[in-house]
C-alpha cells in the first residue's frame, strides 16, 4: 500500500469556534494595579453577547493583603456587577489562582468590563484578570 501522505491534525482555537457551545476566554487584562482607583479596561474578545462562568484573578506581584476588587459592565463600579467587590487575601503571591465567584450569568452586550478596585492595596502591587464564560453572539443576530 503506498503512503497516503503525512497525517494531518486540525484543531480550531477557542476564539474561532463558530458556535455558543464553547467555553472560552471572553476578556483578559494583565497587570492590573491594586493600587489606584482607576479601573483596568477588559476589552471582549469578539463577541457581542456572552454569558461569563468564571473570573479568575492570579499572579499577584505581592500578597494583597487589603485590597478589594470587582469586575463590572461599567466604569467605578457601575453597571451590571459580574463579580462583586471582594477581599484579594487569596492572591498571595503570583502562582496562586483565585477563581472569583460570579454574581449574574445573565447574558450580556458591554463590549468592555472594568475591574474596579473597592479598596487599593497602599502599596504597589499588580495581578492578572481572565474573564471566562459562553459566546452567545449567534443567539442574538
């Protein structure tokens, strides 16, 4: 039997599945400062409609021992809150992952969140956002 030629794998990235059946990284934001009051931006990664399942904050640069934060569909804590303001004790350093607890699964349409910081760090210190859930674009021509 002659070779058929080299086997061939084709796999699709999360982002370019083109149905609202995969979970998939919806916004990310590293280096979030925890010590300002001024909201990281989380840009949606193409779509218009999603539904978030999970947060997770992670890589802190320090233990952030007394900041707070939240992620929002709205500047300064406005919007639709997708997870409340709460303590970061967890985050104590940059191989701990915080997976945050979702306040809606509702669908939403804001085409950025903000992570807003309810209480700053008063020291400098910084982690990292991943914003996770279902891309229900197709649902809503």
């Amino acid at each position: 039997m002659a070779n058929p030629g080299p086997a061939v794998t084709q796999s699709s990235h999360p982002q370019l599945v083109g149905t609202n059946q995969a979970l998939r990284l919806l916004a990310s934001f590293q280096g979030v400062n925890a010590n300002t009051t001024v909201d990281a931006v989380l840009p949606i990664i193409n779509a218009t409609a999603y539904s978030v399942k999970f947060v997770v904050f992670t890589n802190a640069s320090i233990s952030l021992t007394t900041a707070a934060a939240g992620v929002f569909t709205a500047p300064a804590a406005g919007g639709t809150a997708i997870v409340a303001n709460a303590a970061l004790s967890a985050l104590t350093g940059p191989t701990v992952v915080s997976e945050r607890t979702v306040a809606t699964t509702a669908v939403q349409t804001a085409q950025n969140l903000y992570v807003d910081m309810g209480t700053v760090q008063g020291a400098a210190a910084t982690f990292d956002v991943y914003v996770y859930g279902y891309d229900l674009t197709q649902q809503n021509p």
